[in-house]
C-alpha cells in the first residue's frame, strides 16, 4: 500500500517540479524584460545624428535680405549658431513684403509711399544664438526655444524735398547707423529627409539700442532763421517713436548734419528656412 503510494505521488511531485522551474523560468524572462526596456530607451536617445547644419531664410527674400547660418550641436540637444545676413542696396518700398504692407497702411493721399518711395538702404547683420531643443531624440529637432545677439549696421540714402515758398530745395541725405540688441525666439525645427531640414520661427523679437550719423551737404547760406528752423524741425520729425523724436538736427551754411539714436527693435516671426545637415 505504501509502495503504490509513493508510485502515485511520484509523478505528482514531478509535475510540480516542472510547475516550479516553469514559474522560475518566466520570473527570470520578465525580469530580463524589465532590464531591457530601459536600453532600448537608452538606445533610442543616443542614436547617432548630424551635428552640423547650414541653412538659409527663405521668408527674409521678400526684403531682399540674404543669409547663411551656421548651427551646431554643442550638447545632445542644445546648439549654437552664427549667421550672416546682407541687404544690397534697395528702394526699401520696392520689396515684395514691403509694397504689401504700404497698401494696407497707405493714407490715401499716398504720402507715406511718395516718402518711402525715394529711400534706398543697405546694410548687413550677425546673429549669434543658442538653442534649446526638446523631445527625446538626440539632435537639433523638435520644439526650441533660443537666446539671441544681433549687431547690425545700415547705410541709407534719402533725397529730401524741403519745400520753400517758392520752391522746393533738395537736401540729400546720406546716413549710417549701427544697433546691438538681444532677445528670444520660439520656432520648431524638423526633418524633411535624413539629411535636409526646415526650421519654422513662430515668434521671437529682440531690444537695443541704434545710433548713427546722418548728412545733408548742400548749400543752404540763402535760408533765413524761420526757413532754417523749419528743416531742423521737418528732419527731427522724420523718425517718431512714441511721441519722442530720435533725431537731433543742426543745419549749417553747407548744409544739414543730424544724430540719430533710437531704439533696435526687430520682429521675428512666421519665418521659413530650409537647410542641410552632416
């Protein structure tokens, strides 16, 4: 009897066994599971990506602004970038923006565009800046936030028509100023192809300061005090911002010589680039 027992409890105790190592084979399979999870987490954002990015803007042709900038990754996703920007001489009313804009806020006299419509500027800028990238893969993608410095310096031409009882007396001015500022941005940058890139600025703007030196040399010994304090006062009253004028004007003998100094204010927004990456 206890023979046919212990028969009978052997294949039981075998099963269990099996049960057992069965259990402790699947707790050790979940437990690798759990440990290879995070590598794969970790593979995933420590991929290998491009470090280097050159790109230019697209949205700033409609000022006829060209550039090239230069971004590279200085951390897994923080960069650093330096770009160029030059404006070739222009009739700043004749850009596509631009023209756009005046036919919006024209007076309907069309003063505004009579004025704009004989200045010419030129001028360049460096834009140094930093970025910082969210998202869990490495590299310059995805939603950013930057700080920016700008210098930027701006040669004008502007033939200025003073009106005298009897005639109108040509002031050729010529000018140039620089400005420093800094600021912040928000935008997106994304791949379209493993290599290629586009870099969408939401919104952004930047603050400093601007100053330069403007001359009108022309022979001006006729004027007498009220006409001369008249083109002191019409060329003061050409740049008004909040209510301040940020010109400083003296007119001479041979001509007319002004101080500029103003705030550096710019926008950046609703900005397209497109660039390569390596």
């Amino acid at each position: 009897m206890k023979r046919a027992a212990l028969l009978l409890m052997l294949p039981l105790c075998l099963g269990l066994s099996v049960m057992a190592q069965t259990d402790s084979t699947a707790h050790s399979t979940a437990g690798t599971d759990s440990t290879e999870a995070p590598s794969r987490k970790h593979r995933l954002r420590n991929l290998p990506y491009n470090k280097n990015i050159i790109k230019t803007n697209l949205s700033s042709i409609a000022l006829n602004n060209y550039g090239l900038t230069y971004e590279r990754m200085i951390a897994r996703k923080i960069s650093a970038s330096l770009g160029y920007r030059f404006m070739p001489k222009t009739y700043l009313a004749k850009t596509a923006l631009t023209e756009k804009v005046m036919d919006y806020f024209e007076d309907g006299d069309g003063e505004i565009t009579q004025q704009l419509d004989k200045l010419q500027m030129s001028g360049n800028a460096i834009t140094a800046e930093i970025r910082f990238y969210t998202g869990r893969r490495a590299g310059a993608k995805g939603f950013y936030a930057g700080v920016y410095g700008r210098y930027a310096s701006f040669k004008y031409d502007y033939p200025y028509d003073f009106e005298l009882p009897t005639e109108k007396r040509l002031v050729p001015l010529t000018g140039k100023s620089s400005g420093i500022g800094g600021g912040i941005i928000l935008g997106g940058q994304f791949n379209l192809h493993k290599h290629v890139i586009v870099d969408l600025f939401i919104i952004g703007g930047h603050y400093g300061n601007l100053s330069g030196k403007v001359e009108g040399l022309t022979d001006l010994s006729d004027l007498d005090e009220q006409q001369r304090a008249d083109l002191k006062d019409d060329v003061e009253s050409l740049i008004e911002i909040g209510g301040k004028k940020n010109i400083t004007a003296e007119v001479r003998n041979d001509g007319l010589r002004a101080d500029v100094k103003m705030p550096f204010v710019g926008v950046r927004g609703l900005g397209l680039t497109i660039g390569i990456s390596f």
